[in-house]
C-alpha cells in the first residue's frame, strides 16, 4: 500500500518566506563594470545600448549584382550589346557600395557574359529603381536601442553590439561567492579515503552551480569541525566575498557548530525551510551579507544551492531566475513524497520507443546516492501533494536537455 512520506514541519518556512525573510533584512550592493564585447557573452547588462553609427552609410547591395540605372529600362529591355562596365554597368557584390550613377541592383545569375566583356540580361528581368538595394540604415541607424538593460547577452547579441560599432559594454559586476566546506570526515578530491573518511564532492558541485547562475565563486580549503577553525574562515570570507556559503554542519550533530557560529555572529533569520532534502538549511545576514549554512549530503546542497543561492544571485545581478525546460513523462514507479514539504526529487527520465518520456523515482539501492546525484531531471512536489502513483504523468525539469535534441 502506497503511503506518504511523514515529516515534522512545526516552525519551519516554506522556501518563499525564507527568502522573503532575507530579502527584507538584506539589500545587495549593486555593482556595474565595464567590460569588452569579447568578454560579455552570459553578463546581464546594467544599460541600454544604442547604436554609435548607420548601416549601410548610403546603400549597399542586397546579394551579388549587377548595377544598373533603371533609367535605361523605361522603354523595355534596352540593347546592352555595346554596354561597357562603368558606363551602362558595374559589378556591385553582396554588402558592397556602388556608384551613384547606378539606382538598382539585379543578381549577377541573370546576365550572361560573353568573351569580349558585353553582357546579355534575361528577358524577365523587370527592372525598377531601388530593386536589389539596401537603402542607408537597413542594417541599422545610429542611436537606435539595440539591447536593453537587464538582457543576458547570447552568442548573436554579439554581432548586434558589433554592428552598431559597441567596443564595450556596462555589465552587473559579478557576484563573489565563498563556499567554505567543513566536516573533519572530509578529505580533498584525489585522495583515497580511508575508514571514516568522506570526499568532498560538494564544492566542485557548487563551484559549477554558481558559474552556470553567472556568479564569481570562491573555494575555500576544508575546515575541520572546530568553532574557532569555522570563525577564522567565516571572518576572513566575509571580507572578500559578497555571499558566504558554509557547507555542513547545518543538523544537530555534536559537531555541528555552523549553526551556533551563525547565533552569535550577525542577525540569524532560520533554521530550517519546508523544503526536502534540505530542510536543515539556515541563513544569517552578518556584516551586511547574506551567510547560507548548506547541509552536506550532496542532494541537500544541490537543492539549497538551487532555490536559495539562485535566487540569492539573480537578485544581484538584477536579473530573472532562468526556467529549465520541462517535459511530461510518466512514472515507472511509486513515488513518496512528504505531504507537509516541498520535495525535489531527482529521476532519471528516458525517451521510449513510442515516443513518450518515462521517469524513474530511482527506489533506493545500494548505489542511490549516486545514481541521484547524477539523474538527469528534478520533479518539485508542492506542499499538500503526496500521492504520485505508477503511471502518473507529471511535469519535469530537465537537466541535460541536450539528450533529447
């Protein structure tokens, strides 16, 4: 029999009263700077932009011509046996600028050239001014808006700032993250782990989140469970960093110091969110920025970093949280959830042969940790629903969206 996940959630905020609670205490400093276009794909824009010059300057030609003056066209097609290139004609290629003799350009597949330079224009060729040409500002005009604040610069955005003559451009200066990682268990990626030992996947994990979110992070060595190792670390990250995040000691372990160091340290919000994995997740605002306590199993911190650090980062960079795409698949299995949580599971989604997409809740194995860790899409189960059935069809984000191209 199929029943819901039960779960404790007595003064704990849902994930929108825990950033509400944040935003109200904490304003982040806004930076801008300039940088080059080379450099601009993935920024957000902290200003208009507006075109420096005037596509084409007077005209230029729609593909590869030949240019002709339509006067010569008013009375049908004219004898062009004794017609001399500059005179009665030119070549004029795509893009290209001509005399102004020349008012219309027709493509060079319909004249015939033959051996002594005279040229043979088709018979349906209907030439009129203007035809073929681009006229001055086409392309563009100068003080036109080309990209307006707060756009996230994509690949092709690139050629419209180097049309419009833009060199460089005003960006949100990116935020700088700390992710400090504590836990004595833990020792460093590359290391072979002896018994009690755990590595540290979570800040290469981290460290990658906040570059895709287009935030600076910076990756502090392992700090061992030790109030007065966690209190110099904190210190020093909050000189030079914008947001902390401390990874681990977020429960009620006997080494779990994060929490009582974020106490007495600044202004604690909470300890806690509505929101699985992840609940034990608290926040701080000390020194005027935001401190987050990850908890440390890797699922955990992937949902944490997800819905707080995500938007904790598009506030500062002014800009919007992006939407993942989403399929509807259908459930291979039974899938539990806590009625009274916000719960992200992870699924492994494929694509049968009918064409539907199936997903699988991942049941519990010897190798779950690591099979969700690397699942290739999240389903968000809001608060009140409990009951995913097999054969249920429900919405999911994907996260390696490339699979189904």
């Amino acid at each position: 029999m199929f029943m819901p996940m039960k779960m404790d959630v007595k003064g704990l905020l849902t994930k929108e009263e825990a950033l509400f609670r944040l935003f109200e205490k904490w304003q982040p400093d806004i930076k801008v700077e300039t940088i080059p276009i080379e450099q601009s794909k993935g920024r957000i824009l902290a200003k208009n932009i507006f075109a420096l010059y005037t596509l084409p300057v007077v005209r230029a030609a729609i593909m590869d011509s030949v240019a002709l003056s339509s006067n010569d066209f008013e009375n049908g097609m004219p004898d062009t046996s004794l017609w001399k290139r500059g005179v009665e004609y030119d070549f004029a290629d795509m893009g290209d600028d001509f005399d102004d003799r020349y008012d219309a350009a027709i493509r060079v597949e319909d004249v015939s050239f033959s051996a002594d330079g005279t040229i043979c224009i088709n018979d349906d060729v209907k030439v009129v001014p203007g035809m073929g040409i681009k006229a001055k500002g086409d392309i563009v005009c100068e003080g036109q808006l080309l990209l307006t604040k707060g756009r996230k610069i994509m690949t092709t955005d690139l050629a419209v700032l180097a049309v419009g003559g833009i060199t460089e451009i005003f960006v949100y200066k990116k935020p700088i993250i700390a992710i400090i990682p504590t836990g004595s268990e833990l020792i460093a990626r590359g290391t072979k782990p002896e018994r009690g030992q755990n590595i540290d996947a979570n800040s290469i994990m981290l460290e990658n989140m906040l570059l895709e979110m287009g935030a600076e992070p910076l990756c502090y060595p392992i700090v061992k469970d030790d109030p007065k190792m966690l209190s110099e670390s904190l210190e020093d990250a909050l000189v030079r960093a914008d947001v902390v995040v401390v990874n681990g000691g977020s429960s009620k372990g006997s080494e779990d110091f994060c929490t009582k160091l974020l106490h007495g340290r600044g202004e604690f919000l909470f300890h806690g969110v509505a929101r699985v994995p992840g609940r034990p997740l608290g926040m701080a605002v000390t020194d005027g920025k935001p401190v987050i306590n990850l908890p440390g199993p890797t699922v955990a911190a992937f949902n944490g970093t997800d819905w707080c650090l995500r938007a904790i980062v598009a506030r500062i960079l002014q800009s919007r949280i992006e939407k993942r795409p989403t399929v509807r698949a259908i459930l291979t299995e039974d899938l539990c959830t806590p009625m009274p949580m916000e719960y992200m599971a992870r699924l492994n989604i494929t694509k049968g042969e009918d064409g539907c997409f199936y997903a699988d809740p991942l049941s519990k194995s010897r190798d779950f940790v690591v099979r969700s860790i690397g699942a290739n899409g999240v389903f968000i189960s809001p608060i009140g629903f409990g009951e995913y059935l097999k054969g249920t069809e429900i919405e999911v984000e994907l996260l390696c969206q490339e699979e189904y191209i």
